[in-house]
C-alpha cells in the first residue's frame, strides 16, 4: 500500500500491472540493474517517451553515449523524440564522469578538503527553469570506473546524487551494470542501500536461445509481484508478460 505517494504510470505494456497500485510511487530513487544486453537503458527510455507523450518533463543525463547516438536509438523503435527535445520538455545531457570527479572533488585522486569542495557543488545540473518529473541515469557504473578512490568520493558523491533527487521530487532511474544473473545489484552495495527500488532486468540462457525477464526486487511504499516473468523487446519497445513466470536454473 502506498503511503500518501502518487503514482508514476510508466506505460511500458504489462509493466504497471506488476503493482498493486497500478504504478510507483512517485519520487522513489529506483536502481535500473543487468548484464549486457538486458535492455536497461531501452526500458529507462521508453519510460521517458511515455510520460513525455502524456505531457511530462523529463530529462536524461549519460555519462556514456553522446545525444545524437540517444537520439537515434529512440528513434529506431519509433519514438519521435526529437519534437519534445525541441519544445523543451525531453532535455538529454551528456556527461563526462572525469569532469563530474574533477569538479566536485578537485582532483581524481581527491585530497584532504574533496569533502568541503564536494558539498559546494550540486552532484547534477538542472537548468532553472526546467522541473523534471522523471531523471535517469546512463549509468552509475560509468561513474564508479572513473573513480580511483571508490571508497571516498564516489561513496560520498552517491549520497549526495540521492539526496539531490529527494530534493527535487523527481522520480529517478539509476543504471546500474551487473552479472548476467546477478547476485548483487550495484558496485559497492550503498547503492542498494540508498535507492527505494530495485528492478533486475536479465538475459537468461534456456538451451541455445536466450530470454529476456524482468524482476521487481524492491520497491518501496508498494505492493508488487515477487516473481521473475517474461519481457519481451520487440521493434516498438519493451513489452511484459506478468502471467508468464520465468525460472532461472541454478
């Protein structure tokens, strides 16, 4: 049961239903976890196409793929994207993690003030004007591989990313790379710890094919189904079968 939280309907076909309340909470912080080819950052874009479509705001911030290559990935399942990016309501930002660490932290190795330095700056940039209803992140993982010093500024820069999205109401999606059949969910664990969702996306081998699957492992403040079950990416996007349960052998 959702306590005194609205919900985000992500229109993704099958996915909704796998909540009790029809969708997730809004402003929850949700981890976007998967191997390779598991379809994560599709899934995170088709629910910005969605809620854009409806009239949202959203915007997406890599760290990975430059905007034209988005664009153009967006644009292969036939979203026409490129009249919210023109309108203002869909802004895409490409980040490089090296100048995030270099500018919050004074140096990629840190120093004895990276804290001090770190707490000035704002962990994302949001123009002023622009109030986003949902961010993703194109990934964490980029992030952590270009820290040295994991254990202290990227730690320290998760907490604040966390807090930051609180902050601005948003609802978030935060790529994280895994396993192919993972056992954890993110690089250092605080992740997990952070985040008030979990959804496991998984590429599953069954004899010489492979089947794609879907899992809402945490939510908060929901009711969801506890069961692994059946995604298909067909050429218009990401489709769920929540009466198909599928089974990962040991």
């Amino acid at each position: 049961m959702v306590e005194n939280k609205k919900i985000l309907k992500t229109a993704i076909n099958g996915f909704d239903e796998l909540f009790a309340d029809g969708g997730i909470p809004q402003g929850n912080s949700i981890l976007v976890a998967g191997g390779p080819g598991t379809g994560k950052s599709i899934f995170c874009r088709q629910i910005c196409y969605n809620l854009l479509s409806q009239g949202q705001n959203c915007m997406y911030v890599s760290f990975e793929e430059n905007k034209e290559r988005i664009i153009s990935s967006m644009e292969n399942f036939g979203w026409d994207i490129k009249k919210y990016i023109d309108n203002g309501s869909f802004l895409i930002q490409q980040i490089n993690p090296l100048d995030i660490l270099r500018m919050k932290f004074g140096s990629i190795g840190g120093s004895g003030s990276a804290t001090e330095i770190s707490y000035k700056i704002k962990p994302l940039v949001i123009p002023r004007d622009f109030h986003p209803d949902v961010i993703t992140v194109d990934s964490l993982t980029a992030i952590i591989a270009a820290s040295i010093t994991k254990d202290k500024n990227y730690r320290l820069y998760l907490q604040q990313l966390f807090s930051f999205f609180e902050e601005t109401g948003a609802t978030s999606f935060l790529i994280t790379e895994t396993d192919p059949i993972p056992t954890r969910y993110s690089e250092t664990g605080i992740e997990e710890f952070l985040a008030d969702g979990i959804i496991v996306l998984y590429n599953i081998q069954k004899k010489d094919t492979r089947e794609n699957a879907i899992e809402v492992l945490k939510m908060r403040y929901a009711k969801h189904q506890k069961k692994i079950v059946k995604m298909e990416i067909t050429d218009k996007g990401i489709k769920i079968h929540p009466d198909q349960h599928i089974t990962i052998d040991s």
